[in-house]
C-alpha cells in the first residue's frame, strides 16, 4: 500500500499556493484523492512530444519516478495509437493545475448534479465525488475500455458514480437535468443535447478546439447558453466524433517550405510580438478557424517568426534581428491578408484579451462567437462590424 497521503497534500499545497485551487472543499478533495491510482502507468514524451517511453507503476524500478510524476503538477499521457508515422494521444490525464481551475470555474455546490463528458482516467470523476457525492456524478468517456477501468479505480477509492460509455457531445439522458456540465475534451462549439440537458442557470464549462479557448456559459434561456472565454488557456485533446475518422489535433502535419514560384513577397505592418500572443493568436482563428501555427526561432542568425497554413495555402513572416516581418505567402489563397486585417481589428478594438469575447449557442445549433457582449450584432460596413463570428457546427 502507497503511503501516498503526504504527496497529495504537497500537490494541493502548490496548487493552492498557485491560487488554482481557491477554496477549502476542493483542496480536500484534491488531498483526498490518490491521484496514482487513476494514473496505474503513463507514457514520457520524446523531444517532438511524441509519447515515447513507458513508465509503469507496477514495475519496482519505475515506482519512484511514477509516483513522482501522479503527484506533479503535470499531464500524462495514457493511452495513445499509430496513425500512419504519428502516434495520436488518445487519452491522458490533465494538467492538475487546470483541472483545479476548471473545477473552480465550474463553481460547483452542494447537492449539484454534475455531468463530465471525457472520464478519461477517472482523477476528475473521483473529484467531482469527493465534493459533490458520487450518486450526483455521472461521467461519460467514448472509449468502453477506459469507461471501465475508470469504473473499477473510482470503486477501489470507494466511489459508484454513473459511469457511461458513449458519445458525450449527446450528453447523458435520464440522468438530468444537470446543474453543470464539464467537458474535459475540447468541442467546436456546444452540442446542442448539453444545453437541453442543463438546468434552468446551469453551467457548462467547456474548451474549444480553438485557440485554447475555455468557454464558461450559463443558460440564459431555455433553449440557449452564453458566456465569456476564460482569462486563461485550456489546451484539450479535441472531441473525437463517434462516425468520423479521429482528429489529430495538437500533433497536426508539418507544412511544407513556400515554393518560390508561389511566393507574394511583402513586408508586413504587424507588431512581430503579436505573433506569439494566444490571444491574437485566438482572434485570428475567429477569422480562419482552420489556420495552424508553426513557430521558428534561429537564435544564432536572430531570425524568429512564424508560419501560417491551412493545409493548402500557406504564408510566412520572418523577421532577422529588429527588421521588419518578410512576408512570402502563396496565391491564390493569400493567408497572410486574413493575418493583417485581423490584426488591423484587433487594433481598432484595443487588442482585446481572450475574457472579452465569449460565445451564444442555441439547441437549434445557432452557434456565435462574440466580442464584449452577445447582442452585439455584426453590422456597420468596415471595421467597426467585427463583433460577431458564426462558429462551425
Ligand atoms: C483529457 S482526457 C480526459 C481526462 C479525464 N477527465 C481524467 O480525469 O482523466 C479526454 C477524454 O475525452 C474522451 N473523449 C473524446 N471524444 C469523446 C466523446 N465524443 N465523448 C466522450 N468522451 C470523449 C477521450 O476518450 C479521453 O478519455
């Protein structure tokens, strides 16, 4: 038996400490829970953040650095396949320090119903029954077989909660309504069976598949939900469609170097720091949702910079020491426009950190994003009418 007490109250220390766990009923759970049990082995990742190594709790060489690991503030991956020559993470458990965070937006009470879609390894299950009681939990994950390892670790730390395989974006039925509802995979936009499912002022904590974005929304009528981004980042693996084949999401293809044959050469007006910014970076998406960032850094020639690509056309900025952004983008699809007018809004409207937008999505899959408030509408010609974007079903 894992003396693992002192550890989980190292790791609710530093959560708190952090201010990521902000009240005393869910640092008991994150003390009270043996996080090591839901994580029996996990893999390390190589140096291109492919999972790599195995680390496994039953091994004695490994127990030290495994139990370590279960009691850091880190994620671990826990399961993964082979798509061609990637491996595609398809299940881990997440960062503490995010999980305790989600936990606190959730703003969960006593004697809320709680719906988690994405049991993954059971942790956040088994924390959610530790606050709430495990017969007011039900948790579902797409994949039987982690459904029901989870089952069996959250029945040896003593907790029943209703464990359900299936394809959360329909939520669970018979089991509602839910006060709040926490996805712990990331969803283009919200599925319309969560907004039928939630109470009258339920919550829904949400991440998007864009940007990071961690949508916080409430429902605001009977058929809709609203509310802003969170101020901070959540970075989830995406919602894999039970019908269609799995995305690749954070492990997405390389581009291919701009042939010069292709190549409009320009000089561009963007701030060279804007680039890096996650929350420019999620108001550009809002133009090109389906745009991918790869960084480049060459710290010996002073050259840093970024592509943009979209699997088809492709643009890239690169500054060398404090000139200016080189700009060479592919025709006829002219990425790097998308970029500058989306920089010139995000100017005009005094680059608004991600807690000033949010989305509105209704139960007839009417789904928007939307700056400072959802009744902005987009209209006025120009500039001035970006305020509302159509979010993809
Ligand atoms: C980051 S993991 C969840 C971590 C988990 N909450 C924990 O505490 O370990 C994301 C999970 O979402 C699940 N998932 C992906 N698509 C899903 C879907 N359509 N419905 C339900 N679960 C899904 C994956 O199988 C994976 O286990």
């Amino acid at each position: 038996m894992t003396d693992w007490q002192p550890w989980a109250a190292t790791l609710a220390d530093k959560l708190a400490a952090e201010s990521a766990i902000a009240d005393d009923q869910w640092r008991a759970a994150f003390e009270g829970t043996p996080r090591h049990v839901f994580v029996p082995r996990y893999w390390e990742l190589d140096e291109y953040n492919r999972p790599s190594r195995l680390v496994d709790g039953a091994i004695s060489a490994h127990r030290p650095e495994w139990l370590e690991a279960a009691y850091t503030d880190r994620f671990l991956v826990t399961q993964w396949v082979a798509d061609e020559d990637r491996r595609v993470v398809t299940s881990s458990a997440s960062l503490p320090s995010l999980v305790a965070r989600m936990l606190h937006i959730l703003d969960v009470a006593d004697g809320h119903r709680v719906l988690e879609i994405g049991t993954g390894t059971g942790y956040n299950a088994a924390l959610l029954c530790h606050r709430v009681g495990a017969q007011k939990v039900v948790s579902v994950d797409i994949d039987a077989g982690l459904v029901a390892d989870a089952a069996g670790r959250l029945n040896t730390v003593g907790y029943a909660p209703t464990v359900v395989a299936g394809d959360g974006a329909l939520g669970v039925k018979g089991h509602g309504p839910y006060d709040r509802i926490l996805s712990t995979c990331a969803t283009r936009g919200v599925p319309p069976a969560w907004i039928d499912q939630l109470a009258d002022g339920g919550r829904i904590v949400t991440p998007l598949t864009m940007g990071g974005a961690l949508a916080v929304l409430t429902k605001s009528g009977p058929d809709e939900v609203s509310g802003h981004f969170d101020v901070e980042q959540a970075w989830f693996m995406a919602m894999r469609p039970a019908t269609r084949a799995m995305p690749v999401g954070f492990l997405a293809d390389q581009p291919q170097p701009v042939s010069d044959e292709l190549a409009g050469l320009g000089v561009s007006s963007l701030e060279p720091k804007a680039l890096a910014d996650p929350d420019f970076r999620l108001w550009l998406l809002l133009h090109q949702p389906t745009l991918h960032f790869v960084e480049h850094f060459d710290n010996e020639l002073a050259h840093a910079g970024l592509t943009v690509h979209d699997g088809a056309d492709i643009a890239t900025a690169l500054r060398r020491a404090d000139g200016p952004l080189h700009v060479r983008q592919s025709s006829p699809r002219r990425l790097w426009d998308t970029v500058e007018v989306a920089w010139r809004s995000w100017i005009d409207h005094h680059k608004p950190r991600r807690d000033r937008l949010g989305i509105a999505a209704t139960t007839d899959d009417i789904q928007y994003a939307w700056l400072d408030h959802p009744a902005r509408h987009q209209g006025g010609g120009g500039r001035a009418g970006v305020f509302r974007w159509p979010l993809l079903a």
